[in-house]
DNA sequence: TGTACATCAGTGAACGCGCGTTCACTGATGTAC
DNA sequence: TGTACATCAGTGAACGCGCGTTCACTGATGTAC
C-alpha cells in the first residue's frame, strides 16, 4: 500500500501473479476486478492504474500463466537438452496432475482458449509451438511425433483431471505414460 | 407458448436442446437464463416450472450435450461393432473440428468439467469410460491402448481448436490420425 | 541539506447493467358432471 | 355432447446482488530550488 514506483512495481506483480494463478484454477471467466485487487491487498478503484481493463488484465494474465507453467513440469529449467523420457514423465505425473493452480497453463486453459477471438488464441498458440520445438529437439528431430506427443500429453492431462475415481485417473496418466515413452523407442 | 401438457414437453426440450449448444459453444457459464428462454421463444418466469435452478438445467444440459456429442462423430450409429479407423478419421476430421456447437462435448467441455464439482466429473467420466469401453472393443481387446487414443483424441482435438493458423491446426489432426491409426497396427 | 510543491499510487463512493430468482397474474387446457 | 371450473404453462414486473468502470479525493513520494 506504499506510493512510491517501485511499490506499483510491486502491485503489479502482486496482482499479475494473483491473476495468473486464478485463470488457471477457474478459468479466463473467473477473474474479477474487485476480488483480484482484495486478494492483492489493494480496493478495487487502483486496478485501472495497472490496467487498461478487465480484458486487457486476462491477456496480461494468460502470457504470465502461460510462461509460468511452462517451467513448472520441467526437472531443471536451463537444461540445454530437455531429456524427452523426463518431461513426459514429469508432466504425467500425479503431482502436476494435482496442481493445477501451478501446473502447465496449456492444459488450463486451453478448453477456454478454443472458444476466445483470435489475438487470444495466437498467444497459446505459440506456446504450443515452443512445446512442440523442444520435444521435436528432444527427440531428436521428429517433428508430427513431437506434434502428437504435445496433443497427446494435454490431453491426459485434461482428461485425468476429470475423471471423478483417482484409480480411473491414474490408469489414464499410466496408459499416456507408457504408450509415449514407446513413442521414442520407434525413433 | 401453447399451455397443454404436450407443449410443456416441447419447450423443455427446446431450452435443454439450445442450452446443449450453447455450453458446447461458450462453455457451462455462458449460459444465463434470461437469454436461453428467449432463444428458446419463451419469457424468463417460465423457466422455473422446467427447471430447479441454473445450475440443475446445467446438469442435464451437460448429459444432453454429452449424449449428442458422442453420436455425432461416429459415421453410423447403430452399428454393433464401430471400426476404430473410421472413428479416429471421423473424429479428427476438420468437420468436427468446426462444428464445435455439435461435436464431441467431452473435448468441447473437459476444460470447464476438470474445474467442477465431483458430481459434475462423475457424470462425464461416465462417458469418458463408454468412449474407451468402445474403442477397446474396436481395437479387439486392448484397454490401454484405448484410454491412451481416447485422451490423445481429445487432445488433438482441443489443440487444433487452439491453433490460430490454419495450416497448424490440420497438421495437429494429421500427426494425430497418422500416430493413432499406426497404434491399430501393433495390436 | 532543507523546504515547498507537483506528481501520482491508492482509496472508496457511485454509476448503470445484467444476473438468478420470486411471485401475482392471465388465459388456454382438460376434466368432472 | 355441452358447460363450469380447477389446473397449470407461460408472462412480466420486481427483488437484491455483484459486476466493470469512473472519479473526486488523500496523502506519501520525489523533485526543483
């Protein structure tokens, strides 16, 4: 609540961060001025010093939530060579399948994503397309193999997190795990 | 607006018929009263004598979306022993994924079902399993490899719908059907 | 270094709006005689 | 078959509420002298 630049500095992040995590618990719809700003420790009258509009706020929010979770299923970021069997194995894993307030934003949003205009949708696009760079890199130069393993991790993903039984949502993670891993094998 | 017993039928199905849709298109928020009665020719008052409340119409619009969905795809309904090629094909084709208002609801909604409450979950996981139930049938007897082309489907599908760029989003559904159709072939 | 003042981060009341829900009402339906 | 009436499908005004956004204000910050 401090007035100085490096205090709003500070808000910004607070609210950006808040932001982030909130769209990918309960989706772009869930976010509201008023909430977002209490849950930032700010009244809601000081968001438009931050931002030009609710609208302007979920874009901002997407880019942050999207580049979060991109490091987030990843055994070391900074790895020159993302190891493929690693990253499949991380992504399906319980952990990130329960954490999906941290988790890969792609998997997030991406049901809410396919229904938003199109500037929208060219953000995750794109962070898609560096998903599928890396795995195409991790295996080796395999570019449709890449293209599907990204499809195919997402949709597990999503797909686990619906099922109500955590047996049937294990088994879902186990099959995706066991039938990508031999992906790799066949390269 | 007839008020006989048989009219009272035709409207209900009428606003659980668009509010299908209309969940499919814009998600299970989207929806408010107000504009789904008068899509549906009828005055907002009306709605209670149909429905609980939004979110009991929600429930069964969610059953109705599901059960619509899971036919749509398929090349003919009624054919005892659905051939697993033509339902990767049918379901990866560029026509289902443009017609997201009367597709497979478990793609167009597994975003917004992975956030709900568990009964919620349970009523698409139910469907998720009858899907998997039949490509394991279709596939001679092969659960895993089923749950694993059930969720690399979705998959493949909610990301091409994210893809901005066209040329992008059909190559995600031709790595997809290329992966999946060579996954028959090892069984 | 000390003071006077413009800047601007953050506050909170107020706005118009659409929402889900309730309810007194209207008039067609369909049943009892 | 014809009439009288209870039922109930659908209407539309009204409710309280939370929303995004605006704006006059407060007071700490940081700069000019």
């Amino acid at each position: 609540m401090g007035h100085s630049q490096a205090d709003k500095m500070r808000s910004r992040e607070r609210i950006l961060s808040e932001a982030a995590e909130q769209i990918r618990d309960g989706g772009l719809e869930s976010v509201s001025v008023g909430k977002l700003m209490r849950r930032a420790n700010l009244t809601h009258g000081g968001f438009y010093g931050h931002f030009a509009s609710r609208a302007d706020l979920l874009a901002h929010a997407l880019e942050r939530a999207l580049d979060d979770g991109a490091t987030a299923f990843e055994a070391k970021k900074g790895s020159t060579h993302p190891d493929y069997a690693v990253t499949v194995k991380s992504y399906l894993s319980r952990k990130h399948r329960d954490s999906r307030t941290t988790g890969c934003a792609i998997a997030a949003l991406a049901g809410d994503v396919a229904r938003a205009e199109e500037p929208v949708r060219e953000v995750m696009s794109a962070h898609i397309e560096q998903f599928v760079a890396r795995m195409d890199r991790a295996l080796g130069g395999a570019p449709e193999k890449a293209l599907f393993a990204v499809s195919a991790l997402i949709g597990a993903l999503v797909v686990s997190r619906v099922m109500a039984d955590e047996k049937q949502s294990d088994a879902v993670l186990a099959a995706a795990k066991r039938e990508l891993l031999a992906l790799e094998e066949n390269c």
